[in-house]
C-alpha cells in the first residue's frame, strides 16, 4: 500500500476547463496547461482508464523477465510507467519512462518521487521514435501510437519487436475507428455520452473533437493486427474494449515453448 502524501507533496491538479470557452481552433498539444489538468482529463474522456491502468500492472508481472527492460513509451505523467514498476517482480528490471513533453516528464519525475516502490526508474525527454529499445520483456504504449505519424507507425512497431525477447509483449492502447459507418456513427455517439455523463458540455466536446482532430489519427483493429503481426509479433489480441478503445497484447512467441 502506497504511503500517506501530504497535499503541499502533491503537484498541482486542476479540473478539466480547457475546453469549457470559446476559444480559437488550434491542434491540440501535451503542453503544461494540459499536464495540469490531465489526470482528471483522461479519466472523464477515455472510458475504461481506470481499468487498464490496474491491468497494466497484472500484466506486467506477468510478462516481465529478469535482467530485461520493461519501457512506457509516451509516459505522460506515469500512470503506466508507476502500474509497470508495482508489477516488476525482478530487482534487476530496468524501467524506462519516456516523453516528449517537458512539461509532462516534469510533473512524471515528481509522481515517482512520491512513490514508495523502491525499483529505479529512468526518465527521459525525447522523442519516442528516436528512442534506443533492446532486450525488452514489456513494452506500453498507452494511447500514444494514435499521436505517431501514420507513416511513421510501422517503423516504430518493428523497432519494438526486434527489441522484444522472446516470451516478451507489447501492451498496446489505441481509441480505434471501424469499418462500419454505422457503428462508427454508434460507439461515438456513445462516447460523447460518456463524457456529457462526466461532465463535460457540448461545447467542451466539440471544441477539443476539433483541436484532436488533426493530431489523434485512429485506424481499425484490422491494421492494428495485420501492421503488428507484419512488424515481427507472433500473437495479436485484444483483452479490453469499451466504445471505441480498446487495448491488446502483441506477443512474442517464446522459443522454449516452441522446441
């Protein structure tokens, strides 16, 4: 169980009004305004998060092998990053948390800091596409491919897969579109009552709908499967979908199993 923290320990957290005025259009950015606001944005925008979070960490402990690296690719404020590190069960992991943002690697730093699980845990602001990967048991990127280039994604899962022992797996969360219009039509509208259900208005939704637009790029569940299976993984599923978010495990074959 996690120590008591006093409110003076904790980074400022603001509720989510980003979005609540008129404001000009401009494509949405990991910036400190919305580093202040995240937590409580995340939790009201993207239906399941306070479930995957938990089960980010069951699956790591799962997955984690000794002596590997275990990597949170697009970190943000360590949500993951914390669930892998509580899952690790081998001293000798070495955990890496990494992000673009400065802003959110800051507020990052200080949740670890806060943190009473003693395994170390390395930072770093850089673009995850310029990332160094080897010798990796767990890999999360959560809700972060989706802000990668399109053309650019493939590159990236194949640098991941090769990085990947065998036996080792890539935690992977991505907001989807779907091959039916209809129900794209169907699961957006029921995400966007999910958010009014939370709190956000009208306003609120449309106007970050716009800003994300052009900077959040999903893809069907298809090309999620074929690109990852294309980039070296052996075993593509999904283990979580809620509306249009789902969450899936790309697994490398272990080849002891195999002999």
């Amino acid at each position: 169980m996690s120590k008591a923290r006093r409110p003076s320990e904790m980074p400022e957290q603001l509720p989510d009004r980003l979005f609540a005025t008129e404001r000009r259009p401009e494509d949405f950015r990991f910036d400190a305004s919305v580093a202040r606001v995240f937590p409580d944005m995340i939790r009201r925008s993207v239906p399941g998060y306070t479930t995957i979070i938990p089960m980010i960490e069951v699956i790591t402990e799962q997955y984690a092998q000794p002596g590997s690296y275990c990597y949170d690719l697009g970190c943000s404020l360590g949500a993951s990053t914390l669930a892998m590190r509580h899952g690790i069960p081998y001293e000798d992991c070495t955990l890496v948390g990494v992000d673009n943002s400065e802003a959110m690697i800051e507020r990052c730093e200080h949740y670890i800091a806060l943190d009473d699980n003693h395994l170390p845990v390395t930072l770093r602001c850089e673009d995850i596409l310029a990332t160094e990967l080897s010798n990796a048991s767990v890999t999360t990127l959560n809700f972060t491919l989706q802000f990668v280039d399109p053309q650019q994604r493939a590159s990236l899962l194949a640098r991941i897969a090769d990085a990947t022992r065998p036996g080792g797996v890539l935690i992977l969360s991505e907001k989807i579109r779907f091959e039916s219009d209809s129900e794209q039509a169907i699961q957006t509208r029921l995400h966007h009552e999910f958010k009014r259900a939370n709190g956000y208005s009208d306003l609120e939704i449309s106007q970050k709908r716009t800003a994300i637009e052009q900077v959040l790029i999903p893809e069907t569940l298809a090309a999620h499967r074929a690109r990852l299976l294309a980039a070296g993984f052996d075993e593509v599923l999904v283990w979580y979908q809620c509306f249009n978010f789902v969450s899936m495990l790309a697994i490398k074959a272990n080849t002891s199993d195999t002999d």
